[in-house]
C-alpha cells in the first residue's frame, strides 16, 4: 500500500548531487520524482526510482548514507483544484503532514506525502477513490 | 585461570615485603649504572643504603618523557650493550622514537608477564592466537608473541594490515585468540560486515585489546559484534611493552603485576599521591628491569587503584578502565575536556560504532568546539525537524557531559579517517 522512497544524506559540498546522479545513471536507474529539502549545512535528498532496490545498494556502495523510507503515493487527475480537494480529504481526519511534493506521471500529477500516520492516510484517500502509487516499476518509461 | 599463583594470590604484607627489597637493589642498580639517576639522586642527597622501603617512595626523583628523549638512544641502560639482546621503540608522536633496552632475562620477565595476561583472560596452550599488532620495532606483536609461546599456545604472527587476508586465516586457522587494537577490532568487524561474513563462521572466543583508550561502549560493540569475551591489556615501551597489567575474566579492573612494577596514582598538578579509589596519573617504578630500569615514570595515562582483593584470587593491586591521557586531555575556554568523553556520549545514542573528531579553534580569542558526528542508522532521520532535533539532543547531551557547548555537524558516512592502529580523533587547529 505504501510506496519505497529512498532519502539521503548530503553535506553541502560541491559534486554531491551530480555524484548521485553519476550512480544512478550508471547503473541504469531511472528517476520519476527528486525533491531536497536543505539546510544551511547539509541537505536531504529524497527520490522515487524505478528500481529501488538496485539504486540503494549501488548508492549504499559508492558510501552514502542512504535509507527508505515509506511514504504515500497518489495521482490526481491533471486539472487545477485536485491538490485542494486531496488535502480537504486529509484535513478532515486531522493529519500531520511531514512533506509532500508532487510530479508528472504519465500525464496526470502524482503527489507523494509523509505523514505521522501514512497507514491511515492511505486507506482515506482509496476511500476515497484515489489511486494509489505502490510499485515502483511502474515508473519504466 | 591463573599461571603464577605464588606470585599473583601473594598476601599483601610479603608482597610489600618483596617489593621493599627490590626498590632497595632498583635503586642501587641506577645509582652505580646510571649516569642521569646516580646525578638526580645526589642532587636529592640520597644513597642507596637510604632507601629500604615503599614508602619512601614520594621523596625520589619522577622520570618523565622527555629524560629518555634526552638520553636518546641509549643513555638510560643500566647494563653494558654486549648485555642488551633486544632492542624495540615506539614511534611516538613528536620528536625522537622511545627505546627499549632488554637483557635475556628481562625477555624472560616479559614473558612472564604476557603468559599471565593470557591466563588471565582464559587462554590457554589449546588456543590459536592470533596477533594482529605490528610486529617489529613496536613492542605489541613480539610482546604478545612471547608471552603466547610460552604458554604454548599455536601463535599466528599476522601483524598489522591487509585485513581482508587476515580475516580469510582467521576462517581458515581457526584462530580461537585475537590480540589487537580495539579500534581494529572494530575495523575487523566493519570490514566483515562489508564482506558478507557472519561472527559465527569464526572460532574467535577471546579479544585481548590494548595499545589506546577504549570505553566500556566500545568494549561491548566489540563482545557483541564478535561474538567473544572482551579484556583490556595494559602496557608500554618505557616499562616493558604489554603485559603490565592485565584484566581478569570478571572484567573489573586492571591487575597489576607488582612484583615488577610498582604503581602510584599521584596528582598530576602536586604529584602527590591520592588515596586508593582517586583518579590521578598513573607512575611506575621497575622492580626488577636489568637493561633499562626506570624510577617512578610518568606514563600521563589517568586512572583510579584499588587494593580490594579480586574474585579471581589475585591480590594484585587493580587500575580502574583508563579515563584518557593527562596529554590527551584539551582544555577547552578552561575546561578538561577528554575525547572519550564525547565517545560515552554518542555510543549511548548510536546502535553502531559512531564515527567522530573533535576540531578545536580559536576565533575572537574564544576557544571553539566543533564535533563532526557521521551520519549512521541512529544518526539519520528523513525528515529535516527530526534531523535537527536529533542534532539539538547530541548538542544538548554532549553539553552535560563536558561542561561546555560545542557545535554539531552531521557528515556523510566515511568522511572521518579511519585507521588500523590508534584512532586520532581531535584537530586542535588552535596549536598553529
């Protein structure tokens, strides 16, 4: 139900990024969604992949430090007003959320959250009728 | 276990008895053998003759560093150098190597002392041990080697390096004993886990660990990542190499072999002895040393010492785990501050070893503590609030511990050196 994401942590020094990015690309791996959330001295690094398993063990390799972590995934259809409607659904069972962001996936937008209850969120928005994100191979173009 | 009954279950008033008659003949040896003491204790108007018990001890000259710097190479040999049959030095950190003089039966004295720390920690002539300190001029490996021989245990001389090769003879050796630096011990267990081995695959039961520093974190990272009982050895160049002191399989204290080496606990500032229980610097005078005897050496390492008589048997005086060294110590805007200090810290939150160097600076004429803490599976979290909230709890941990504040900075993994012999963990940027 939930979907793999992989979060890394990354010093703000020069090539990091570019350095993953070099992993990722030699080993085939292809990126649907890459979002950072930074600080002053280091910064998050948080990606959904379409082989999870195989990006964690190169990146584990090359020395980062690289986790999973599970998050929802979601698409809403490509029209304005879909994102507001989604969060008024959350909104009414109170959820936290940690961090979303969101990205094209074959021509709709999908969104990825984290919250201090994925499991709950999960279940509301099928209930909702939305269609969940759960493999990650799904993202083969 | 224990190779020398007679003499490590001693009672203590024959013990002071023999110790009393050796301090007498030590002080007689350097008098008429030693240029650089016979002067010291002229200048002090004593004689030989004068000096018939321990407890006189406090009014005889300290021996410290930079007086066998002084009388580098050979100068503080109380016998003549057809009589030296082994020569070793430890690389030191500053300025010239510390020597080490040795007759034949001074070998056979380290012997001695390393077969005891062996039977100590349970090991015996069914054992394999296996020798993962630097043989060579430093005294660790041949020190261990000796003393492994004797007892007649199978001896193998790995040495230090190429550690994938020396995992592979430990597999196919069986090695039961392994005699090393806790940081490599925990370098072993690191590359293990980078290999795919599993501790089980080993026959390891026993880890004789020495040469720096190590917390009681560290020892159980250490028990619990090998699979094997954990001792501490306790030893240096001056005085013979390893073997001076040595913890029993009740892990609570260092034995010192005091028929050889006597110990004091003095304060480091008034150099006056502190009653037994009390941290202080750790001094030892040989008792029986022909090549190279040496009078109250500072060793600069901290500890604490009882009398109470061990469960194992042992009357032997104990040191408590070392707290550091009075030179490994920084004094940060006036307080003592010690690495280990930061290394309690992080074990207590980490599940796995934690990786950490400390740069002191100064800038506006402030002393500055920076600590890089490398990111682990206890130092990671997805989320930026957790992230910081575990970095305020480092900041506000290592805050109580110390007495002062230091700044925190997460890294990534590897970026802190590692190294096969002693770990350096401090920068002190403030000394250029």
């Amino acid at each position: 139900m939930l979907l793999k994401q992989l979060s890394l942590f990354l010093e703000n020094k020069t090539g990091r990024l570019s350095e993953v990015t070099r992993v990722l690309s030699e080993n085939h791996i292809n990126i649907a969604a890459f979002s950072i959330a930074d600080t002053s001295d280091f910064g998050i690094l948080r990606m959904i992949v379409d082989q999870t398993d195989v990006a964690l063990a190169a990146l584990k390799q090359q020395g980062f430090a690289v986790y999973t972590t599970y998050v929802v995934g979601f698409v809403i259809t490509n029209q304005p007003g879909n994102l507001y409607q989604a969060l008024q659904h959350l909104d009414s069972i109170a959820i936290e959320i940690e961090y979303l962001y969101a990205f094209a996936h074959n021509g709709d937008a999908a969104t990825v959250i984290k919250t201090n209850d994925n499991e709950l969120t999960a279940n509301t928005l099928k209930s909702f009728g939305y269609h969940l994100l759960e493999e990650s191979e799904q993202f083969n173009e | 276990m224990i190779w020398n009954e007679h003499a490590e279950c001693m009672e203590r008033e024959q013990l002071i008895k023999l110790q009393n008659e050796r301090l007498h003949t030590m002080v007689s040896r350097l008098y008429y053998n030693v240029p650089f003491y016979r002067k010291k204790l002229q200048e002090q108007g004593i004689e030989p003759d004068d000096i018939r018990s321990i407890n006189q001890l406090k009014d005889l000259p300290l021996t410290i560093k930079q007086d066998l710097r002084d009388n580098y190479p050979f100068g503080l040999f109380a016998v003549p150098q057809s009589e030296v049959v082994r020569l070793h030095a430890s690389s030191g950190t500053t300025g010239k190597p510390t020597v080490g003089g040795y007759t034949r039966h001074d070998l056979e004295t380290w012997s001695e002392v390393v077969a005891r720390s062996l039977y100590a920690a349970g090991v015996d002539h069914n054992d394999v041990v296996h020798v993962s300190y630097g043989y060579g001029l430093f005294t660790g490996g041949l020190g261990i080697h000796q003393g492994a021989q004797k007892i007649g245990a199978t001896v193998i001389p790995a040495s230090g390096g190429n550690t994938k090769k020396q995992l592979q003879i430990m597999h196919d050796f069986g090695s039961t004993v392994l005699a090393c630096t806790p940081s490599y011990a925990l370098y072993l267990a690191e590359t293990m886990k980078e290999i795919g081995m599993d501790p089980s695959e080993l026959r390891l039961r026993r880890g004789i660990f020495g040469a720096e520093p190590w917390t009681e974190e560290m020892r159980k990272e250490i028990e619990q990542k090998l699979h094997i009982k954990a001792l501490d050895i306790y030893g240096l160049t001056e005085i013979i190499g390893p073997g001076v002191a040595m913890e029993c399989e009740h892990q609570h204290g260092l034995h010192v072999f005091e028929d050889h080496f006597l110990p004091e606990i003095l304060n480091p500032q008034t150099l006056q002895p502190v009653p037994y229980g009390e941290v202080g610097e750790l001094v030892f005078t040989t008792l029986t040393k022909e090549g190279m005897p040496l009078l109250r050496y500072r060793t600069r390492d901290l500890t604490s010492m009882t009398i109470e008589k061990c469960t194992c048997g042992r009357t032997m005086a104990r040191l408590h785990k070392f707290m550091g060294r009075t030179d490994d110590m920084l004094i940060i805007r006036g307080v003592n501050v010690f690495p280990s200090q930061v290394e309690s810290v992080l074990l207590e939150m980490s599940e796995t070893e934690p990786h950490y160097l400390l740069i002191v600076d100064r800038i506006n004429n402030l002393d500055v503590l920076e600590i890089l803490v490398e990111v682990n599976e206890s130092f990671f979290s997805d989320e930026i609030r957790q992230l910081e909230a575990l970095t305020h709890k480092i900041k506000a941990n290592i805050e109580s511990t110390l007495g002062i504040s230091a700044k925190i900075k997460l890294v990534e993994p590897k970026t802190i050196e590692r190294s096969e012999g002693k770990a350096k963990r401090v920068i002190d940027k403030r000394l250029h």
